[in-house]
C-alpha cells in the first residue's frame, strides 16, 4: 500500500480530500519506515520530531504510571492499529513524546515531519483545522483512558460498567 492509500486510510486524516492527502504525501519528510517486533520508535520525553500513521503491524504506546495501584508500572495506554496515529506531540509545544512507542510486531509506518506538517495546516486552515479536530478526539480518548487506569487500576472499553462487588 502506498503513502497517499495509507494517509486515507488514517483515523486522523478521515474527511480530508484527496488532492489535501497528495499535499501531505509530497511534504519532503513523508517516508516509510520499518520496525521489527520490540523495536522502539521513540521514548517517553524524547524531542518529537515526527508523527506517525501504522500502514501495518501493531504498536504499544506506554507510559510509566504510579498510582495507588501500580507502583512504576509500565503500561498500555492504546494499541495503535491498521490506520492509527501516534507522535502527535510533534504538532504541539514542548514537542517531547508523552509516551513511548514500542511495536508488538513487525511494524511499517509513514513518518511526517511536525514541522512541516504544521506549515501546510498555516499555509491551508482547512486541512489544518480538519487534522486538528481529528487529534483532538484522539488525544481525549487516549487521556481518558490512562485518567481510567490511575483511578480503578484498569483499563476497559468506556462503554463497559464496572461489576459491583
């Protein structure tokens, strides 16, 4: 699969047009890249310089949590599948990863450079505008997700009640 099929495959790219997702494939940084199983891509607190979209494979994103129920535990915040982003943080200031990305198998992904992703969102609002809105869904749930984890300990679908008892 190419990288302009993978970028409309991708949850955070959905409702961009084609000729947005061409503008996006011709940045200069845009490439694949290639992970074996247990290959990191980046650390938590490494300089975000790239964002990323998994063509294939699976990858963890983790993060150190120490809670009243784990004590300096790495964790599972998310699976990022088929068609998922992760390295949003090279769109934001600090710009240093807030997690660490680990493939659980052999992995390929299209890299982006944030920085001249954020210079086609200045020079076009409107993919600007419909990417960040995307992250912003992203971001929340994912945030949700780790807020579960410190307060019950778990981690389980938002739609799931928890057992009495």
């Amino acid at each position: 699969m190419g990288i302009e099929e993978t970028l409309k495959r991708a949850e955070v790219f959905l409702g961009l047009e084609d000729d947005d997702l061409s503008k996006i494939a011709a940045l200069p940084s845009c490439r694949e890249e290639v992970y074996e199983a247990g290959d990191t891509i980046f650390h938590f607190e490494d300089e975000a310089r790239f964002l990323y979209v998994l063509q294939e494979g699976q990858v963890d994103l983790t993060m150190e949590v120490t809670s009243t129920y784990t004590a300096g535990t790495e964790v599972v915040i998310d699976t990022v599948r088929k068609g998922g982003f992760f390295g949003w943080s090279a769109l934001v200031k600090p710009h240093s990863y807030v997690m660490a990305a680990v493939c659980r198998k052999p992995s390929r992904v299209v890299a982006i450079n944030g920085t001249e992703l954020a210079a086609l969102f200045d020079a076009d609002n409107c993919i600007g505008y419909k990417v960040m809105r995307s992250l912003t869904h992203i971001i929340g749930t994912r945030l949700r997700y780790l807020e579960q984890l410190i307060a019950t300990g778990e981690r389980r679908p938002f739609f799931e009640k928890r057992k009495a008892g």
